[in-house]
C-alpha cells in the first residue's frame, strides 16, 4: 500500500521569509513518482513537479526548490522569500508500480501574511 | 489549448435525487481519472479510464456511482440515490498513457446534498 504523508497541517509565515513543506513517503515499489500540486483559494489543483524515483537530483525553478531523499522517503518542498500569493494548500502525491492513481497526503495550508 | 474542464461547478439537490457530471479532458489525454475531496482532506481517487475502458475503481465507488466515458472523449460520473455523505468535491483529471506523466485537474465540481 502507498501513503504520504504531510505531517504539517498548517503553516503561517511572514512574507520574504523561506518556508519548507515537508512530505514522507510509503511505498513498496522500486520505480514510483512523486508530485507536488498548489491548490490556490479558487479550489483547482495545480502541477508544480514530478519527479521519479531513480533521479534524487534536486531541483530549483525559480523561488521553489524541491529536495528528493530516498534514504530518508522524503520529499520536501522549499519556497524562498515567500509572497502573499504562495498562500494555498500543498498537496505532495505518489504514484508508482502499476499503480496509475495518485495517493495524496492530506495537504499542508501555508499562509504567506503581508 | 483549453485545460479540463468540469461541468456544473456547484451542484446542491436533495438526499435520494440522482445527479451526473461531466468532465472534458485535455484532448490530447487518453487517460482520465476522477478522485474526490473533502473538506480538509487531499483528493481520495476514484476510477480512471484509458480510452473508453474503465481499467480501476475504488472501493469508495459504491454500486450507487458509475462512470462512463464513451468514444474515449468525454466522462460522466453519475451518483444515484444522493446521500449527505456524498457532499465532497468532485475532481476530474487526465494525463498522457502512462503512469510518469502528470495529470491536470479541472476545476472540479462541489456536490451539496441537502
């Protein structure tokens, strides 16, 4: 069985300061995927990233950057200098095997204050 | 090139009032998913399609929902029997024909069953 999970329900920052999310995950297959997806107040989910189970470089695209560790199954998501309008719901997701579903984390809610 | 699109986008009826919903996929997506959501929670799925075959389903799908995609175009998700703990939103995705490919989501359509 897969699970993610976002221990961090709920997140509060001050705008320009750097936010991690953090994301675990379960999963007994050898080749799987990992997404990140921003659902923004007007409710529709937004890709932001896959990444695949045999790539642990780490990625950066613009202020976000994500950091893949398979020793420790995480998958964390950093936003630098935080803006009012990073605020949303974070979701990290899974899919893998012969799995083609997504499993999604219960998601953290950041909220970027002014 | 238009993303997926869900219609309606509010739905309210009364408990034992049957409803359906539709989805139109990206049009160069074979596969099309439909997960649930409710409040607090991430997006749990529910069936998927490739093409027209309908290759998985939840066991969250009781015998009172069925989906349908026919032509591999468009989805219908029909819920029979309206119970108030259907009350959820109701996303919509697709994605290439294979499990590295991420998927988008449509906006989605918010089921109140009074």
């Amino acid at each position: 069985a897969q699970k993610v999970t976002q221990a961090q329900t709920e997140i509060s920052v001050v705008e320009k300061e750097d936010v991690t999310l953090d994301c675990v995950y379960e999963t007994r297959d050898t080749t799987y995927y990992l997404f990140w997806y921003k659902q923004p107040p007007s409710g529709e989910l937004v890709f932001l990233i896959r990444r695949n189970s045999f790539d642990e470089q780490n990625e950066i695209s613009g202020r976000y950057s994500w950091n893949f560790q398979k020793s420790t199954s995480s998958f964390n998501f950093t936003i630098t200098a935080s803006q009012v309008v990073d605020s949303a719901v974070y979701f990290c997701a899974l899919s893998g095997g012969s799995n083609y579903k997504l499993t999604f984390g219960k998601g953290t809610l950041l909220t970027v204050n002014p | 090139d238009t993303g997926v699109s869900q219609d309606p986008r509010h739905k309210i009826t009364k408990r034992g009032q049957n409803v359906t919903f539709r989805c139109d996929p990206i049009s160069e997506h074979n596969r099309l998913y439909w997960y649930r959501q409710t409040l607090g929670q991430g997006p749990e799925f529910l069936t998927y399609f490739q093409n027209e075959a309908q290759l998985e389903k939840s066991r969250l799908l009781s015998d009172r929902f069925s989906a349908e995609r026919p032509k591999g175009s468009f989805s219908t998700l029909e819920i029979q029997r309206t119970e108030q703990g259907d009350s959820a939103m109701y996303l919509c995705a697709s994605s290439f024909d294979t499990y590295s490919y991420e998927q988008y989501f449509g906006p989605g359509t918010r089921l109140t069953v009074t």
